[in-house]
C-alpha cells in the first residue's frame, strides 16, 4: 500500500460528541518493534501474485473440507520483517463481549486473536517465524480516550493511526479526523458472514449520490463490504473505533466494544 495523500474535505462528523481539538494524525507514538527477547525465525511463506499465504483458517463456512490458506496483503516491509494484514474479514468477534471501559491491551478480541486464532491459523513452523511485537496504542486524538498500555503481540489489529499510514485516503479531514477510503473497504469470508458480519452492497444509486463524489471507482458498484475493527478506542473507554463498509473511518468512526457483527482483519508480522 502507498502512503496516504491528505486531501481537505468539507466532510462534517455528525457522529462526534464534541469536535476534535487537535489537528495531527496521531499522537506521536513509534512504529511497533520487535518485543525484547524475541527470537522468530524466518517464516516458511509463499507469494500467490500480490498476497503472501500463510497459516490456515476456516473460510467457506465448510469444515468437512478443512480450513483454507490465508492470503494477506503486504503494508510494509522494514528491518527484516513483513508487516501484514488478511486480504479478508476472516472472523465476526466483539472487541469485547461484555459493555464495559476496556483498553485494547484488556479486551477479549485480543487475547482470542493472541490464543485461539494463534494456535488454530499457524502450524508450529509458522508461529515460529511470527514477530511478537511491542505496539503502542495511542489515545483517541478526538476526545483524549485513552489507549492503555503498550501491550506485546503476536497478532494484533490496526490503529486508527496505522490505517492513515498505510492506506490511500480518497479525503481526509483534519478537524474531524475523519476520512474515506476505497482502499478500506474489505470483503469477507463465507464464515464471517455466517457469524453474523454485517455487510452493505453497494448499489448504483448509493455510488453516485456518495462515493462518486469521494472519488471511489466503479469497480466497488454491486460488490458487498464488511464492517471491521481497529484496536483505538472511542470517545469513551466502552466503544472502539472501526472501519465502515464503505471505507469511512477515522479516529471519530467508533461503535460499542460488545457489538457482535462487526468484523476481524488480524495483522501480524512475519520474519524475512
């Protein structure tokens, strides 16, 4: 994915609570980096035209014929690693199953993501070329909700800041902190949407009175997108922000941490 181009848009957020007091991007927290005392070996991956595959995991809604291969999109390589995320909304999970004030270093997606998810998609080979890694996990720039403390993982879900470093933003509003993103947009597997996922398709009329004017291509006209989460809190410690069907997101974009029919991309990093 290339770098995001900022591009000012008069997009006004009716969902804020109170308007964004700061203008940056961020807080000015540090890429993630290898966790101290991290020894993954180099992951046994293979290349399919774009996306890497790796690990397994149950996909077409079918177990009697196994889990299928995951193919993941490549958002960066650096200092001898891949930075990856599911090309697919593979799962349909809360951020939390309870309502309450959770960070995401408390939640339970991440302990399933760093359990269940870990132990049932990687084989023992490729768990070992998994980097855990130690994330930041900055605070809603909007309403200064705190983002807890830095956790270490060897899955995790994308910031709301990460998703404005490796995305193209068709616009992208600094006062609201809110933007949409052709990119973002995310199909889903027949297991997710046996979950529960809640989808949208989007139809011609929905293009051209919206989309068009944000500047999506055609290409998504008739297709059906997923809802997904990021790990950022909301305006406040019980909601979470996410990515919307249509590719609308931002740290103003946030929902209930319990809502069971929103979506999971899982990112990892694997070792070159």
């Amino acid at each position: 994915m290339k770098k995001h181009m900022i591009t000012l848009c008069a997009f006004v957020c009716t969902a804020a609570m109170t308007a964004c007091v700061s203008t940056s991007t961020g807080n000015g927290s540090s890429k993630p980096v290898a966790a101290e005392g991290d020894d993954a070996k180099p992951a046994p991956y293979t290349r399919d035209g774009d996306y890497i595959i790796y690990g397994h995991y149950e996909q077409d809604g079918d177990e009697s014929n196994g889990p299928e291969p995951i193919e993941w999109e490549v958002l960066e390589e650096r200092d001898g690693m891949l930075l990856l995320i599911s090309r697919y909304i593979l799962e349909t999970k809360p951020y939390n199953v309870e309502n309450e004030d959770v960070t995401w270093e408390t939640c339970s997606l991440r302990k399933w993501l760093n359990v269940d998810f870990y132990d049932d998609a990687f084989s023992e080979d490729e768990q070992a070329g998994i980097v855990k890694m130690k994330l930041s996990n900055p605070d809603n720039v909007c309403w200064w909700t705190k983002g807890g403390k830095d956790t270490e993982d060897h899955v995790f879900l994308l910031s709301a800041k990460e998703i404005l470093e490796y995305f193209n933003f068709n616009t992208w509003d600094e006062d609201s902190q809110l933007g949409h993103s052709q990119e973002l947009m995310a199909g889903y597997t027949q297991q997710a949407l046996n979950n529960g996922l809640k989808i949208y398709t989007v139809t011609q009329d929905y293009y051209d009175t919206d989309l068009a004017g944000y500047g999506y291509d055609k290409s998504c006209i008739g297709q059906s997108y997923g809802v997904w989460w990021l790990r950022s809190p909301g305006y406040i410690s019980c909601r979470a922000c996410l990515v919307y069907e249509y590719g609308y997101a931002g740290w103003g974009y946030e929902t209930l941490v319990s809502f069971d029919n929103r979506g999971v991309r899982p990112a990892i990093y694997i070792k070159l």
